[in-house]
C-alpha cells in the first residue's frame, strides 16, 4: 500500500511572472491618508432581502437551566451597537468551543446519508464509492442557507423553519475517507472503487432542513424531494461569452457547450433571485500532461497553460486518470489526462483544464436543468464570489478573489439592473444578470485610490498584438483572464481569499491569509507593511490581515474606489507596532480565510491557521465593522508608515468559536431569523500519520469527549442560543 499525502493548499504553485506591480511595489513613496466621505444608501435591502423578515430576540445570555425571560421585540434587520456575548478562550480542545449560554450541535458529517435507502455512516465499514452520489462529501467549505415555501416549494428569504442548506466539499482527505487510507495497485493504478469514493466526495450537497420555532433544534429531513449530490462527475452546461468556443471543445462535447463535474470548491456565493454560486479554485492539479507534450501545442497554448500552472510533464494531485473502468465508463478516467492525444481537441481532453476555474451556479429548488458554468465571470482560481448590495434598479456586481500567490482580484458588473421580479427566476435570471456585463480587474495606487480596468477584447491592448498573450476574441480574455490581469497592469495581491459585501454601505471586505516572503522577497509597502518574527519562529506577515475599498459614488458601475486596511491579525501579547488593531485575548487572530456579512451588518471572520495553532486551534470571530477610513496612520516594527482602520474592542471584535484539533474553520449562514448559525469544521486532524492513528476524533468527541477510536471527519454544524434568541444579538 501506498500512501498517497493529503493535499495542503500551499502545494499550489505561484505562476504570475509578469511584471505588473505588486502590493508590495505600491508606496515605496510616502502615501498621504485621505479623508474618505463614506455615503450609505438609504433604505437599501440587503442582499438576502432581510427588510422582508420579521422576528425577535432578547438581548441577553441566559444562564443553564434558568427560565428564559419573555423575549423583548427587537428589530431583526438591526446590526447590534455592540457584541454582548462572552468571548471563547483561546485553546486546544478537541471539541466546538461556543459561547456560554450558546450550544454546538452536529448536523451533517462526511459520509452521512441524505437518502433513507441508505444507511447511516459506520466507521469499520466505509461504504462504496457509488453510494457517495448519496451522502455527504468530504472537507466541507463555503455554504448557503434558502428560505423553503413549503407550499409552492420556491425560495422565500423570509422563512428560517424550512430551509434548503448548500454546501461545498472542497476536496478530500483520503487517510480517512477510505477504509485504510488511499492505495495503488501494483502497476501504479488506482483502485477504481476509492476514485469513484473521491470523485463524489467532492462537490456540492443539498439538504433541506426544519427548524422547531420555539427549542430552534435544526434536523435534517431525510426524504426530501430536494436532497441531492453535485459530483465532479455531474453534467455541467456553459453559458455566457465562452460556451460554445474552440476553447472548450472536448471528447465529450465536441460543441463546447457541456462538460462533467466541478471540484475543489471552496468558497461560495448565492444570488438574489434564489440560486447558488460555488466556485472551483485549485482546479489544475487535478489534471495529468504528458512529458513533451508541449511540442505538440501553439505557442499561445503554452503560454496559457504554463500562466495556470499545467506545465509539461504535469503530475495530478489523485492520479485519477490511471483507473481502469469497470463500474464507470473509462472516458470518465481518461478526461483527467489534458495531454495531446488524438488529431483534434474534439477527441481528446487537451483542453479539460479550460472547463474548470469558473463561476458555476446551481438551482438548489429544481434538478430539472443541469447546473450552469458562468464564463463571463472569469476563469481562474475563484476563492468567492459575493454580489453586491441589492439596490431595485441598479446594476448587479460580483467580487471575485483569485486565490494564488501574486494574483488579482476582480469584479463583473451585469448589463442588466436588478428587479425583484426575477426573484425565484432560476437559470433564467442567471441567464439575464451573468451572461452579459463587464469583467474588470482592480490597479491600487500609491495615493489610496484605484482603478478597475475593463478586460474587453479590443480595449487596453487586448487584441492579437497584445505582447503578453496574443488574444483573437473575448472569449480568450476571459478564459485566460489572469493573462489579460497581467497585460493591463493589474496589481499582484497575496492570495486574495474571502469576499464580503458589507449590506449597510456596500464597501468590500477581501481577506490576506499571511505571507512568509514579506519583507524579504517582498519588500514591505503600506498595504502589505509588516515584517517580523511571531514567538513560534514564523517570519514576514505572520498572521494575516484584511483590506477593504469602498466604490466612488457607492456605485457598481464605477471604474474607480478608494481603500484602506481593515484588520490585522496578531497575536495580543505583540507590540503595538506589530498588533496593529490593539487586539487582545479575547479577539486575537491569525490567518483570516472565510468571511462573511450577514444582513445585519454583523461581520463573522474565520480562520486557516497554522502560526498560532500551538496556542489555540482555528476560530470564527463577530465584528461590527465601520467604514473605511476610521482609523489612523501608524508605523509598524520595521519602520513602515500604514493606514489602519478603527481600533478594535471586546466592544466590536470577539471570539465566537473555536474548532477540534487541525481542522480549519470555514462555511458560515444563518436562518433569517438569526436564530441558527452553520459553520463547516474542515479537515480535523488533518496531520495524522495514518488512518489508524489519527490526532483527532471529531466529530465524536462533541458528544463523547473520551471517545479515542473514531476517525475524524469533515463536518457542518448548527449553534444555537439556549434561551432561543438571537445569535449574537
């Protein structure tokens, strides 16, 4: 047996060369702080439409066993003045750690059935890899809550009862996903079964919920209509400027018009008129090339596949494509392999990576239609995708981090102004608000202020004379949008994470896990200004930080914003010149990854650690947030002069939560009643030698903390407040 190691997202390879300006590159000159005039739409309904929803709550913790008071009406739509709840301690147990007078229940762990014809999950008989089309999918991520009308069976945004819940599953963890652990055959294949077990491990999960009104008990309904699997096996169709190009011709759709599957979704989206958005991030490891195969390709091909990291003579992260089909057909192997193989690409997979690395939106109310791949919004390493503030009449936006080291981060602004109308409109309304529109990419200045540059064929040098990369129509622009990023100039990032739209003044959250070269390889500049050396021995921006811009005029359609730093990550024993944001025991961070406004205004951040998990495992943290440009200039320990937002308090920034051991916090909704938060616990025990000698055993140790024989898995879960009222209100 051989074991095959469990995929880290550091493995990715850094593959912009281009010599566009860095974060780093922006302020070697002094920046002079401006003063910003923030400007709030009035009235303006969030984008789950929370002006709709009623409901109440008090605005106390009650302590075990004490008589609830008689909740006082409050205005649910209302972001709190400031955080009452107390804080999670730091530490290392391997549990959900929740607040006092909170409670941490498990609602749906890999492996687990969503269908009664299949039986619950047994850790000593790991069921085939078929029968995963229905359960749960591993590494559980982004997610999204929809209000259910049980009597229409549409989305509602006002009912918190009924509910579909959607999630990804990034990708997996094979040591415990197999009976023990991945294997190969003898001549090197993998054993059909566990790449069947793999494939439908990843993906996406639908399950309709039901929530007791009075207790706030969630439960899963098991024979729901709605309960169903998106695999990276699924028949996925393209819309939008690229279906139906050259580009996306294969052996399976000689057309280009449709392929199968989508996977490493990480994080999500959902749009007003009720459907979901998940986003296939670290896509191209996934496929094989062939050693020489690029003397077989254009120029322009190699250019291209080299920008997206399938180089010649590229290995895959699951060597999916050496299976033998007997159960499955073996075309569902081969399509791995995006090597040369025949005459044209209408008969082989040479282009297979060109059908992952978009936007792909799913109506979690109808299975009637296949899942949709949005090519107008880009292709490349989507981390989020967050639409903008929903504003009646106004254009539509989506933010889009691309999730590698010295990428870009973008926005699609849709032809079409919003209309409640189209609320419930399913893959039609897709059709309406994501096909046509403006793809940009952002530039920030030395000033404070920046530009969004419009990739359209023919504009800014994007034509076949282009030096970077000989672009022939839009739909290469988009398809090899991180080629047109570099030809316009845009301004490298530290892996852009997670997106957040703030729904009381539309400004724009993106979230810089770290980065260990800052300072060094990196120079330090305002935006990207620390460096120095954590008590463990970890060196450059250690703990991370999270930028915010602010649109001019608080319009979608504007090409250009200003900007400022939000949050640092520290640890609270720190100086002051390194701890930034004054953070203390009670709100300390490092490496924010998933983040998320819900419609009150209320911020929920999140983490991917590994600097301070000697200390304390993986957190979500509630902030209330102000505006950009509330704080201050500071200098950090290596002399750097920044701009820093507010500061933060027990007031505006606490601890919600802490996870099992080595797991990565991720994935957060709630029911519009703010009563039911769900967060995703990723990988416990993603460090163990061996599937029989795991560091963790979440998620039985939730119930049972004795329990030393379960393997550890991927889970969501649901917290609610004792007493019934409103999280964190």
């Amino acid at each position: 047996m051989t074991e095959l190691t469990p995929y880290h997202e550091d493995q990715e390879l850094d593959n912009n060369t281009s010599d566009n300006i860095h974060f780093r590159d922006i302020l070697e000159q002094h920046i002079t702080r401006r003063s910003l005039i923030a400007k709030t739409a009035s009235g303006a309904a969030a984008l789950a439409l929370a002006s709709t929803l009623t409901g109440c709550g008090d605005d106390k913790d009650s302590e075990t066993n004490v008589t609830p008071p008689t909740p006082t009406p409050v205005d649910p739509n209302k972001k709190p003045e400031k955080l009452t709840f107390k804080p999670v301690a730091k530490n290392l147990n391997d549990i959900v750690t929740v607040p006092e007078g909170y409670e941490a229940t498990v609602l749906y762990a890999m492996g687990d059935s969503i269908n009664p014809a299949y039986p619950e999950w047994n850790d000593n008989a790991v069921p085939s890899g078929p029968s995963f089309q229905y359960r749960s999918g591993d590494c559980h991520d982004g997610m999204s809550y929809f209000g259910l009308n049980k009597t229409n069976k549409n989305y509602d945004p006002s009912i918190s009862e009924s509910g579909l819940l959607v999630m990804n599953h990034e990708y997996i963890n094979p040591t415990f996903l197999h009976p023990k652990g991945p294997t190969k055959t003898a001549d090197g294949r993998r054993p059909e079964d566990e790449v069947i077990r793999e494939v439908n491990a990843h993906g996406v999960s639908i399950i309709e919920l039901k929530k007791d009104k009075t207790t706030q008990k969630v439960e899963i309904v098991k024979n729901s209509i709605f309960n169903r699997r998106i695999t990276a096996s699924t028949v996925m169709d393209f819309a939008g400027v690229v279906a139906g190009s050259d580009l996306l011709a294969t052996k399976y759709s000689s057309a280009g018009k449709q392929t199968r599957g989508t996977h490493n979704n990480c994080g999500n989206g959902y749009t007003p008129w009720g459907t979901y958005l998940t986003t296939e991030e670290n896509y191209i490891g996934y496929f094989v090339r062939a050693k020489g195969d690029d003397e077989k390709r254009t120029p322009a091909e190699i250019i291209a596949l080299k920008r997206y990291g399938l180089k010649d003579g590229a290995s895959s992260r699951y060597q999916w494509e050496t299976a033998v089909g007997t159960l499955e057909s073996q075309d569902l192997y081969d399509r791995w392999n995006a090597s040369v193989t025949a005459s044209t690409a209408a008969q082989d997979y040479r282009n297979g990576a060109n059908t992952f690395g978009w936007i792909v939106e799913i109506d979690p109310f109808s299975n009637l239609s296949n899942p949709v791949k949005r090519t107008s919004l880009g292709r490349f390493a989507h981390e989020d995708c967050r639409a903008s503030r929903l504003i009646e009449g106004e254009n539509l936006a989506f933010y889009m981090g691309d999730d590698s080291r010295g990428e870009y981060i973008y926005k699609f602004v849709s032809d079409a102004k919003w209309s409640a109308k189209d609320i419930n409109g399913g893959y039609k309304a897709g059709d309406k608000y994501m096909n046509s529109g403006k793809l940009y990419v952002a530039k920030f200045n030395a000033d404070g202020t920046g530009q969004w540059i419009e990739l359209a064929y023919g504009k800014n040098g994007l034509d076949a004379a282009n030096k970077v990369y000989p672009f022939k129509s839009q739909a290469e622009v988009t398809t090899f949008a991180r080629l047109a990023g570099d030809a316009v100039g845009a301004t490298k990032m530290d892996r852009p994470e997670w997106v957040a739209v703030n729904p009381e003044n539309g400004e724009v959250y993106v979230t810089l896990t770290n980065n260990s070269n800052r300072g060094t390889t990196h120079p330090l500049d305002a935006a990207n200004p620390r460096n120095y050396e954590d008590p463990e021995g970890g060196k450059g921006n250690v703990n991370g930080h999270i930028i915010r811009f602010h649109e001019k005029d608080n319009k979608t359609t504007a090409e250009t914003f200003t900007w400022d730093i939000y949050l640092f990550g520290a640890e609270a024993k720190m100086a002051s010149n390194i701890n930034l944001s004054g953070l203390n025991d009670n709100n300390d961070l490092s490496s924010p990854d998933g983040m998320w406004f819900d419609p009150r205004g209320v911020l929920w951040i999140q983490t991917d650690d590994g600097a301070y998990t000697d200390t304390t495992n993986c957190m979500m943290l509630a902030a209330l947030p102000g505006k950009v440009g509330d704080g201050t200039k500071a200098t950090t320990s290596s002399g750097q002069e920044t701009i820093v937002g507010a500061k933060m308090t027990d007031d505006n920034l606490r601890r919600f939560l802490t996870g099992p051991t080595e797991c990565e916090i991720t994935g957060v909704t709630m029911t519009p009643d703010h009563k039911a938060i769900f967060i995703n616990v990723q990988h416990p025990g993603e460090d163990s030698a061996s599937y029989d000698k795991p560091t963790s055993h979440w998620p039985a140790t939730q119930k049972d903390a004795s329990n030393k024989t379960a393997r550890p898995r991927s889970a969501t879960v649901v917290i609610t407040r004792k007493d019934g009222g409103t999280i964190a209100g």
